[in-house]
C-alpha cells in the first residue's frame, strides 16, 4: 500500500493529511513549521510516504531542505497548481488545504518547482538587500530635489558622492530648508556607505566563483549581472536546451505566425 502526505505551510505550524492509495485520508495533525518537528511528526504516522507535497511558499525552501536531510521525499509543487486543487474545497481552512495537496500527490497532476540551493539563495537575498538599498536611497534623493525645487533651487545631475556636499553648497544659510534637508542627508550618507558594503561582498563573491569569472569575460557583463544571473539559474542542467533560460526569466523570443509562414526570433 502506497501512501502520500501534504503539507500546508503557516507561518507557526503546519496541517498534516496522509492518504493511502485510494484517496482515503489515514492521519491528520499539525506540528510546529519546523524541518525537526514535521520530520518527527511525519516519523511518528509510522507509514511508507511515497511522496510528501508542498506548496511553494516563503518557508518552503527551508522546510523542504531540512524534510530532505531525513530522507524522506519532499515534493515542491507551483502555487497556482496547488490554489487550482484547494478552490475544489467547500471551505478554505489549512486542514483543506492539506486534504487538497495530498490528493495532488496521489494523483501524480502537479508540476514539480525547482527548489534552489541554499548557497543561491543567499546570494539572491544578498542581491535583494543592495537593491532594496538603492532604491530607498534614490526615492529621499528625489524627496531632497522636490524640497529643493519648490523653494526655487535647482541642484542639477551632481554624482552620488557629492550629492550631499552640492546641497548643502546650494542651501547655504537658509536655516529652514537645511532644517528639512540634513536629517535626509544623514540618512543618504549611511545609506551610501551600507550600499557600498553589501556592493562589495557581491564583487568578492563574484572573483571568487567560476561561473561569474567566465560570465565577466563577456563585454558589458560586471559582478553583480554575473553573480545575478548565477543566481536565478542555480543548476544549468535542470534545462533542457539553453534558449529554455531566457523563458524562464521572462525574455520570450518574438513570434510572427500566419497561414505557412512562421518566424521566430533570436
């Protein structure tokens, strides 16, 4: 007899439903959203689990490394899949969910969601953060610049590094404005230099990986694209062909179809 689990993933604690082979529902519980806990808790059934279903989701990366590590067959599945199954529920609660996900698994009609590598996802967070970053600091850059215009002051396209010092040059002893403006200011300097930092550690990691040394020998390509795209594809040979890469980021080649002719672009 063959049996399968499904998982819904809250952020304290998990539903557990375990199915035999005829959709029958064998277990159910919850454990705390912990790999050791739903590990134990998954143990204790005492049941062979053919597959054990996730949805994909904040946590899922962590918890399905750590299902992993125990041995037991973790199974990622797409988000709009798994809604797709849940909406066939009456009622929308995490034991539903559960219920839905497990016959998912039973019946083989998912798509499984690459999961990626621990050391890829920390260089993606490290991506977010610097971007995150920048962006904030270019938004009070630009609040600096409408305080500056509607007091008839234009700053003009000064460089990042001499932002503050242009500023406060064009201020000068108006104690109002620079009143408004230095808290900005001293928010852009810290800002700049944690950007730095965290710029830095994406150049260190980037000299240091082979991947993105090859990728920086392409003209135009620096450390942090290198170190992106390095990222975002974590293993190359869970694709097929290489032009599937550029689906996968979004970059669909141009189509021109109609009657006999058909054309596609590069």
């Amino acid at each position: 007899m063959k049996y399968f689990a499904g998982l819904d993933v809250s952020l304290e604690e998990t539903a557990i439903c375990v199915v035999d082979e005829s959709g029958r529902i064998v277990k159910e519980g919850r454990a705390a959203s912990e790999p050791r806990a739903l590990y134990e808790a998954l143990r204790k059934i005492d049941l062979p689990l053919e597959r054990i279903g996730l949805e994909a989701c904040s946590l899922t990366a962590w918890l399905y490394d750590g299902i992993r590590a125990e041995g037991l067959l973790a199974i990622c599945i797409e988000t709009r899949q798994a809604n797709a199954a849940m909406k066939t529920m009456p009622n929308k609660t995490d034991r539903n969910d559960a219920r839905a996900l497990t016959q998912i698994m039973r019946t083989g009609w998912y798509r499984q969601v690459h999961v990626k590598s621990q050391q890829c996802r920390l260089w993606r967070s490290l991506l977010v953060a610097r971007r995150t970053v920048l962006n904030e600091m270019r938004t009070i850059e630009n609040v600096v610049r409408t305080i500056l215009r509607e007091a008839g002051i234009k700053l003009g396209t000064p460089g990042r590094a001499a932002f503050a010092h242009r500023v406060r040059e064009l201020i000068g002893a108006d104690k109002v404005i620079m009143a408004l403006v230095e808290p900005l200011l001293a928010i852009v300097a810290t800002m700049l230099r944690e950007f730095g930092r965290l710029t830095e550690q994406g150049f260190n990691i980037a000299r240091k990986e082979q991947v993105c040394r090859r990728l920086m020998s392409v003209p135009g390509v620096g450390p942090i694209t290198a170190l992106g795209f390095r990222a975002a594809v974590d293993q190359p040979d869970r694709f097929r062909r290489s032009r599937d890469v550029g689906a996968h980021l979004g970059l669909t080649p141009a189509r021109y179809q109609s009657g006999e002719t058909d054309i596609r672009a590069r």
